[in-house]
C-alpha cells in the first residue's frame, strides 16, 4: 500500500490502519484510502509537506491540520505595529 499504512483488503475495499504520525483519509479513486503524515502543533500541509503557520500563529492539534484556515492566532497574542500594541481577545483563524 502507500508509505504510513498497514492495508487490509476486503471483498469490497481496503481498511487502512495507520503508523502513528499518519492518518487515514478515504480515496475512492484508489486503494480506498491511504495514510498521510500528521503535521507538529503550528504546522499545516497536504499530507506529505508540512510548513508553519504564518508568525504568530499555531494550531491546536498535531493531526488533520492540512489547510492553512486551521492556523490561528492565539488570544491574548500582543501585536505591535508603528501605530502601537494591540491584544487579540480571541482566537483568531486565518482565511484563503
């Protein structure tokens, strides 16, 4: 199967079980699912590369954060510009 993954086929599709680091996601178009990398707390990406967050941001989790809309910038983050410092007081979740 693809790298990540311990497949299973069936009489009707493949159960993938992933290595840790990995998660499933369903492909009817090919093996019927497949293994892509988890990406650390702060980072996004496409299942094979992972990069930051924009500064400041993070993420919650070190799983599923494949788009960049799951980066946010923490409440409580202090940002200055040459107009002064503001605070978030909120999450607050980037957007394409």
């Amino acid at each position: 199967c693809v790298t990540g993954c311990f497949c299973c086929p069936t009489s009707t599709f493949v159960i993938c079980n992933c290595n840790p680091g990995y998660h499933m996601v369903y492909t009817p178009d090919r093996d019927g699912c497949t293994c892509e990398k988890n990406c650390a707390a702060g980072f996004y990406g496409d299942g094979r590369v992972c990069s930051p967050c924009p500064a400041p941001g993070t993420t919650d989790a070190a799983i599923y954060s494949n788009q960049i809309t799951e980066c946010f910038v923490p409440a409580n983050t202090n940002i200055t510009d040459n107009s002064g410092t503001y605070q978030y007081t909120a999450n607050c979740k980037y957007t394409n």
